[in-house]
DNA sequence: GTCTATAGGTTGATAGAC
DNA sequence: GTCTATCAACCTATAGAC
C-alpha cells in the first residue's frame, strides 16, 4: 500500500515535469527552453528536476519518446476503430484522422517532438530516428497493402507518397490555428485531395487536352 | 572606385558570415548555434562578426529573410517561364516545380528558416510572419484564379488546400536525402496526386496533361 | 576590418539542509 | 522529495590594440 501510493505520487509528479518540458519544448524549441522555466510551469525549482530525471536531455528524450509513441498510438487506434473488411483507402484516411486530430488538439508533446528535432544532441536524434521509423513502417504497411490491392496507381514511389502527405500533417501545426476549419474538416480535405485530386474530373480532362494541344502545336 | 572596391569586398565577407550562419543555424536551430561557432565556419574569429551585424539576433534575421526571399523568387521564376497563357494548375505545378528545387537543392537559407521559426526571439518571429505571409499571398492567388476558372472544385477550402500542400513542400527537406528521388520526380509525384489524387481511374486524365507540362519542363 | 581579452549574464548540474 | 545556494562552463556582446 505505502509503497504504491508513493509510486503513485512520484509518477504524478513525473508526469506533471513532462507535460511542462513538453509545453516549454513546444513553445521555444529544446537549447532556448532552460530547466528554470519547465521547473516553473511545473511549479518546482530547477534543482527538484534532478530528483526525476537525470539531465536536460533525458527529460527531452522522454518527450520524445512520448511525441512518437502518442502519434502512433491514435493512428493507430483510428485503423483499428474501422473493422477489417475496411478497404485500404478508408484505413489510411482513418489512420491520417486519429493521427491529426491528436496532433491538433491534445498534443504539446507530438508537436515538441518535431520541433526539437534538429537542436537536441546527434545520440538522442540518432536514437529518436530509430522509433520514428517503427511509425513510419506502420504507415508504410498501410500504403503497400492499398497499391498491391489496386487502389493506388503503381508508378507513384509509395515512400514518396508517404512522406509528402505525412509532411503536410506534420507542418499543419504551424498554421491550424489560423484556418478556422475544425480537425476532421482539414482531414476531409486532405483525404479527397489525396483520394481524387483536386480538379472537377470532366472539366479538367476538357481544358487539359485543350492546352496540351495549344502547347504542342 | 576606392569606395566601390571597399563595398565589394565588405559585402562578400557579409555574404559569407551569411552563408556560414545559414549552414549552422541550419544543422543546429538558433539558440545551439553560438556565434563562434558561425564565426569559425566563416573563417574568422567571433568578435569580428560585430563589424558586419550588429547582434546574433540581425544575423538570424537575415537568413530568414534571405530564405523566404529566395523561396519565393524561385517559386514566382517557375511561373513566369511559363508565358501567359499557362493554365492555373500548370501555374500551380511549375511554382512548386522551381520552390522545391531550390528547398532541396540551394539552400540553407531556407532550410535554417524552417527550422529556427519557434527558437527566435518574438519581435523577430512576428516581423517574419508578415514577410512570410507576402509569399502565401502568391500562392493563394494561383490558387485562388485555379478555383475561379474550375479547375479546383468549389468545395475545397482553397487556404487549408495551400497549407497542406506546403507542409508537404516544406516538410521535404527532413527526408529527402533518403529517398532516392530527383527533386523533379518528387514535385511530379506531388502534382500527379494533388491534381488527380492516387487513385486508378483518374489516371487517363493526368497523362493528358503529362505531355504539356513536360514540354515546359 | 580583424584580432585578443574579457565583462556580464545565463545555463545545466551538484551539494547539503530540511 | 523539494528547497536553497552555488559552481564551472558557456554564451553574447564590448573594448581596445593593430
């Protein structure tokens, strides 16, 4: 009993240094975030932190590793919500539903993640790498099974096409908050562009064999 | 003649601080860059850089201003080459064409700029919003002309539309040493799914349009 | 214009009281 | 577990020699 609630209370307090470095990292990136300002959002002095975490870059690397696992786990769980008689197109819209919508709303710790990305130590951006691709695998799964099955064009190089559209969520945290749309109507939109492109097929096809002919004359 | 000499080698001396600012505030952010270590990369000792900038923070500054100048002058020089009578989704197409070539190939400036966003001081960070905004400005036109003449349907939200598609742009430059591509098979792969999604059956209407734009290169 | 030397401030980390 | 006090290292920026 004493010893799970005092498990139980130093975990608390563990947590609450996290969510603080998350949202100090967030805020100013990992060098111009001093221990002296996470100490402050989570109410403590500078000192204290060294009872729970070793150094600076631990603390980072544990937000980091939070920042992946966190994504990976809401897209994760968007797929898992469609059943599996789902096509692989519904998957991969749902995967990019769960993984946005945390990105957007919940997460100082996703969005830290990526911002940090290039300021903190070579070994714990070496070892960051190493997770991130167990992440990008899943996706990668998601984009292979819809080609092989048809549903996406064979000439597009599948990590290419990864990578844009993972690209696109990843920087929507730069500009989200001034677009007025709500997570799931910025999915919407990604998804049909993704799934049918932008342009009014008939129309488009019209105009596009008029100026191919122009050009070629 | 002894002042324009003076003011040519004064400026290639600033232009070399610039560059070696932009390498290192690149690979690092902005508050792990010290200035000695930018002075070392320029050749010359830490304090000297106070001949040429005034702070560490005018000297960030100007990279990022070069940076989204130089983005911007790439992606509008894609455009123009195009001649007059281009269609909206070429225009469209060739902007991308000559920014993510210059994103992935050119430029630290840029590269650095992306990365230092949320690491500087905020007088700089709001100053370089509004320059920045100059260049959205661009792109919401030729999306905007696009959406008018039916070539993107109505309902997409032209300015999330925009967004994400930067992301993508912007997002490039963290994985594409590993990809393989050519900086043009990746902008091809992005306009063949933005302007025809991923999809099978639209891929009679985008060969079409592949022998226009080739010719424009 | 560039150098060296250094002031002045902040940082990550440690030690010891409680 | 948390605090206070403090150290050594590093940083930006300045001053003055050349």
């Amino acid at each position: 009993m004493n010893i799970s609630q005092t498990e139980s209370k130093s975990n608390r307090t563990r947590s609450r240094i996290l969510h603080a470095a998350a949202k100090t990292f967030r805020q100013h990136g990992y060098a111009s975030s001093s221990l002296r300002e996470i100490a402050d959002v989570a109410e403590m002095q500078a000192g204290s932190l060294y009872y729970h975490f070793e150094s600076k870059d631990e603390l980072a690397e544990a937000v980091m590793d939070a920042g992946v696992t966190q994504a990976c786990q809401h897209a994760e769980a968007g797929v898992a919500a469609l059943g599996d008689a789902a096509n692989p197109l519904d998957c991969i819209a749902a995967a990019f539903r769960g993984h946005l919508n945390y990105l957007l709303q919940e997460s100082d710790f996703a969005v830290a993640t990526l911002r940090m990305l290039h300021q903190t130590p070579e070994a714990i951006r070496i070892r960051h790498t190493h997770k991130q691709r167990a992440f990008g695998r899943f996706y990668a799964s998601l984009f292979e099974r819809a080609q092989r099955e048809g549903f996406i064009r064979p000439e597009f190089n599948l990590s290419a096409l990864r990578m844009l559209l993972l690209g696109a969520l990843n920087w929507s945290p730069e500009w989200f908050d001034d677009s007025g749309l709500s997570p799931d109507e910025l999915v919407d939109q990604l998804n049909q562009m993704m799934q049918c492109g932008i342009t009014p097929d008939k129309l488009a096809a019209f105009k596009n064999r008029d100026s191919a002919r122009r050009r070629v004359q």
